[in-house]
C-alpha cells in the first residue's frame, strides 16, 4: 500500500507494510495551486542561489511552543535542501506556522511540517502549500528513516519544496524522500506531541497532533 498525504503536492507518499495514510482530515486527494503557495504566503518562483558552502557544518534549530529541536544538516548529501532551508529561515517563511500532520502507526511515526499557511485552526488546505519553487531528490541511494531522520515530504521524484518531516519512531519507507539532517537535541519534543495522539483522525488514522505545534520561528547556523 502506499503512504499519501490528502493534499497531493508536497505529500508523503510511499510504501509502508500495510499502512496507507492519506493525510489530514478524509481520504482523497486535492489538487494543488499552480505555484503552490497560498495568498499571504511568501513565495519564489526559482529556487535560490546557492549560498552554502557544501563543506561546512551547518545545524538547524527548529524553535516551537512545545520545545526546541535541534537537526545537524547534512550539506554535503543535500547540498539543495539545505540551501533551501537557509534561505526559507533567512525569510521567516515558517515562523508562526503550525506542523499539521502527525503519524504515530507502527511503520511510520512522524511529524510533518513546513506548510506556511498551516495556521493554528486547522483547514482544509493544510499540506497543500510551499515556497513556490521545487528542488530535485537528493541523497537517496541507500536511504534508510530511522528515528530522529529529517526528511522532505514529496509527491513524487523532484517535487520537493518546504515541507518537511520529523522521525521519532523506525519508519519503514521506501527510499523516496530526500533525507537532509538528524535530529540532535529535543527528540523528546516529538514522543510529547505523539503521547497526544492524533486529533479527528482521518480514515488513515492521520492529522493534526492534539497538541499543537507552532514553529515559532527557525534558525540555521554554520560552523
């Protein structure tokens, strides 16, 4: 079976056992805007320049009302992701948004964020939203989705925009979705918000976490 997100575009979408997640809310699937980014929202029609310096370290801090998690990115296997990351914090384009998907099945336990219009009352474009522009898959040979991956949500090869997911259990996916960084700090952030459970749960028994959680802003560093 596969996993998918309802709301297609920058969806998780693979095989996982027998478990099919069709995202927040009712199964089904919506159709995405054409740049994919929803009024209000920032948004690029190219992905940016790139500016990192692919040899360098660089650490995420996704700071939110539940806790800080701390992600080491991984810049020279995702070159492209973690580009788009430091230019995406550079703008404020996640702060006050809120993670609108949760997993907590066995096969695939996550946390899905970085939809910029996911507002703190849940609605039906949840998860249907990016930055404007896509980048290609990165880092895929060999993928594996252990706890603490950090990985982008997709809706097929090289659809990749600002959405993004958290593993805090084993997730056995097929190797489809670019892995970008390994959660270092605040994992415990992440079993919390599972220990709620999934709010108004859809037929595949995901959406939004009963607690909720606000990316109150986002910071990525060198060195």
């Amino acid at each position: 079976m596969r996993v998918s997100q309802r709301h297609g575009r920058w969806a998780v979408l693979a095989a996982v056992g027998a478990l099919a997640l069709a995202g927040c809310g009712s199964s089904g699937s919506a159709k995405s805007s054409g740049s994919g980014a929803s009024p209000g929202a920032k948004s690029w029609s190219k992905e940016p320049p790139m500016t990192i310096d692919a040899s360098k370290k660089y650490t995420m801090v996704l700071h939110t009302s539940q806790g800080d998690v701390t992600i080491a990115l991984n810049a020279a296997k995702a070159p492209h992701a973690v580009n788009s990351f430091n230019f995406l914090a550079g703008q404020h384009f996640f702060d006050g948004s809120y993670c609108h998907r949760l997993s907590t099945s066995p096969g695939l336990q996550m946390l899905q964020c970085g939809d910029p219009t996911a507002g703190a009352t849940p609605k039906a474009t949840d998860g249907q939203n990016g930055p404007g522009y896509q980048f290609p898959d990165e880092n895929l040979t060999g993928a594996t989705y252990p706890a603490g991956t950090v990985a982008m949500a997709n809706s097929g090869p090289d659809t990749n925009g600002s959405q993004f997911f958290l593993v805090f259990g084993d997730s056995q996916l097929q190797p489809s979705y670019t892995p970008f960084g390994t959660i270092t700090a605040g994992l415990a952030v992440l079993t919390h918000v599972a220990g709620g459970g999934v709010a108004n749960p859809g037929q595949d028994g995901t959406g939004r976490p009963t607690i909720p959680v606000e990316l109150t802003s986002v910071t990525v560093s060198a060195g």
